[in-house]
C-alpha cells in the first residue's frame, strides 16, 4: 500500500517544526545531504556504450513510439541500451555485484528480456517504418533491423560484463519498473481510503464467480474442449525434475526439459460457446491495421517464468491463450 502523510501526522510534523527551530536546521541539513547523495548516486559513470549503437537505439524507440508498438512486457533501463527489468529483476538486485557469476547471470536475464520484447517490436513496425536510418546505419527490412539491434546488444552486454563496482551498482539502481499509480489519487491520499471498497469489490466478483462455477458444474452448458495433441502432448514418462538452478537462484531446465515439462503439464480447456467471443485463435493484424483473431487456428501459447515463493524461486508454466 503506498504511504500517505495523513492530516493528524501533517499537523503534528508542523507544530513540532515550529517549536523548535535547532529541529529545523537538521532537518534541512539531512535533506540536503540525502538529495546530494540521491543525485550522486544517480550520477555514478556508466560504461561508455558505442555512440552509434545509442543512436540506432534512439532511433528505433522513436519509431517503436511512434507506431505505438512498444512492448509491455518488460520495461528499458535508463542508460543502459539492450537492456530490460521486470518484477522478478528488479527483486534479484539484491545480488553482490562484486560476484561474477550471479551479476553476469543478471545481464544475461536482462539481455533476454530486451531480446523478446525488441522482437515483438520490430515485428509490429509498420512497412512505412523502413528504412530505418540512423546516422550512417540504415536498416533496410525488419531482418536488418533484428541483427543490428542484436549486434548493439552483445556489445553492450560485453562492456556491462567488464564493468568496475561503480558502474554495477549504477546499473543495478536504475533497474526499477516504475509503479503505475495515479500521481493525482496518490497525493491526494485516495489510495488507502478506497482499499477496502476495492476488496469488498473484489470478494463479491469471487463469490458471485464461485457460485457460477457451482451451477455450471451441476448443469454444463454446451462447451468446447481444446487439449494439446500430436507432440505436443507429451509422453508417458514424466520429465526430469527438479532443474538445475543458477548463480540467481532462478530454476533453469535445459530447452528440451522445458518443452517436456510445458508439454507434460498442458492444461485441457473447456470453453462454454455462447458466440464467437468464445473462440481462440492466433491474433494478427488485418490489411486495415485493425487486430482481428484468426479462430480456425486455436494456438495455445506457453513460456517459462519464475516467482518467488516462500523465499525460494519457483519455476512457473505459463499458458496463454487470445
């Protein structure tokens, strides 16, 4: 819950800042020394990343702005071109940075999420996007575009790899995801006063979802079911368990130990049809620019990711379906 500076605490913080006035100027003072400090900090010398891949990275996030394509998945690092942090990043920060291995394992995850998402980014670049010109760099096609984006990258991860402890430590400050609160319901303090609505809200949703689950399973309607088939139904024995885990912590199975445990554990969905609205598909974009499903294609996407569970990091099986 984000912290609010209530009426009460405002006016006793003021009749105490009246009364006594040596409080005051050490007051002042902390300030001061903490936003000198904050500004230091933010400040710390940041490897000297290649000019021209700064500007070709410049250059894409303008068009990535401007087509309206920037992915949500993971957000930029200030400074820090081909790299992204997520929750789980952010949370792993708490790493030595003087340890090689867990601090070069944290680029590594870094430079995977700036991977997905400048993939997904490229690949939503309107056709009238291209050329992409950056200074000398001119990027002709979306597949240009991918390799000069993936060059800058290994070089910046190479440069991150052999920063000094300064420099590691600044990184590892900026990567924050920023909160997504409303500025204006923040400083007005509304957050606290609407929490327990919003639960209250949030139990009658469950309750009324609970008691259609019950109705539904006393008298199904007619529905759908889409199970994985062929390859992707995996095999009778079960895969190997548990992963191996990094330097980070995080569990980490071999790329076919992942496929077979995604298909291992692949759900079975039972989809109630009361329209079109109930039918899955692969999204993609019309000749209009306009997003449409392509139904006669039901696609189950599936990934790994990871959440931190009793102080431990867990492997997660993540399903997705549109």
């Amino acid at each position: 819950m984000p912290r609010t500076l209530a009426p009460p605490l405002f006016s006793w913080f003021a009749a105490g800042w009246e009364r006594d006035r040596r409080s005051r100027h050490r007051w002042v003072l902390c300030a001061a020394l903490a936003t000198s400090a904050c500004t230091t900090w933010q400040q710390l010398p940041l490897p000297l990343v290649d000019a021209a891949c700064r500007a070709w990275s410049q250059a894409l996030d303008a068009a990535v702005a401007q087509a309206g394509v920037t992915d949500a998945e993971a957000d930029r690092i200030a400074g820090a071109p081909g790299l992204r942090v997520d929750r789980a990043g952010q949370a792993l920060r708490a790493l030595d940075p003087m340890n090689d291995d867990a601090y070069r394992a944290w680029l590594r995850r870094a430079a995977a999420l700036d991977e997905a998402a400048r993939t997904a980014e490229i690949a939503n670049l309107p056709q009238t996007a291209f050329p992409l010109r950056s200074g000398e760099t001119i990027a002709e096609d979306r597949q240009a575009a991918r390799e000069r984006t993936d060059d800058c990258r290994r070089r910046a991860v190479q440069q991150w790899a052999g920063a000094a402890l300064p420099q590691r430590e600044a990184l590892l400050a900026r990567a924050e995801v920023p909160d997504r609160y409303n500025p204006a319901l923040r400083a007005l303090g509304l957050y606290p006063l609407v929490r327990w609505p919003f639960l209250a809200g949030v139990q009658r949703w469950q309750d009324r979802h609970q008691a259609a689950m019950a109705r539904w399973a006393e008298n199904p309607p007619p529905s759908q079911s889409y199970a994985p088939g062929g390859a992707q139904a995996g095999s009778a024995t079960p895969p190997p368990w548990p992963p191996p885990v990094d330097a980070l912590g995080l569990p980490q199975p071999a790329p076919e130990v992942a496929r077979q445990l995604l298909a291992w554990h692949a759900p079975v969905f039972r989809i109630q049809q009361r329209g079109t609205h109930d039918h899955f598909g692969v999204p993609q974009w019309t000749g209009s620019g306009q997003p449409r499903v392509d139904t006669d294609r039901p696609v189950v996407w599936h990934r790994l990711s990871h959440a931190r569970l009793g102080g431990v990091w867990r492997l997660q099986l993540v399903y997705t379906l549109w």
